[in-house]
C-alpha cells in the first residue's frame, strides 16, 4: 500500500493521457515547422559567417567589438576574402578590401 502511494510514475503516465488531448501533437509539429520557415535565409553567394538562427550575427558583432574595426575586418580578409558579408549592429555589412 505505502509502495503504491509513493509511486511517481504511476501517477505521471495515469496523469499524461488526461492532460495531453489528441490535437496537441499536431499542433506542436506545426509551431516547429513554421519555426523552422521563420528562421530559414536562403544562403548568400558572397562569403562571410553563416546566419544560424542569430547567432552568427551576434558573433560577428562581438568580435568588432571585442577587436576593433579594423583588427576584426583584417581577420575577416584572411578568413573569407576580398568581399566579405558581417554584421555590424544587425545590420548587413559588406566589407570590400584589397
């Protein structure tokens, strides 16, 4: 009887059919579906860090922060090229050099 009481999972799974409805997996595959559409850029033919969800332009960012500009558009040079796509405070910038 005491074992029966204190029992977590008996009480969990009896619970999970209850509280969860039928429709609720639907309608979570289709939040991570349009998720997955809203975060979606189409890939850019001019070389530079990847979008990955934001989080390539926040390293971006932090970098000419943390090197400066023109220590952080040197590392990009070497990195990527004469033509080059960073963000630089959310905003989509070229860095053209030679």
């Amino acid at each position: 009887m005491v074992l029966e009481t204190l029992n977590v999972m008996q009480y969990l799974t009896s619970l999970v059919p209850d509280v969860m409805p039928v429709a609720t997996v639907p309608i979570l595959l289709l939040m991570c579906f349009l998720f997955l559409i809203w975060n979606h850029e189409e890939t850019s033919s001019i070389p530079g860090p990847g979008y990955c969800m934001g989080i390539g332009p926040l390293i971006s960012h932090g970098r000419f922060l943390w090197m400066g500009v023109g220590n952080a558009c040197n590392y990009y040079n070497k990195t990527y090229g004469e033509f080059v796509r960073v963000w630089i405070s959310g905003e989509e910038t070229f860095i053209i050099s030679k």
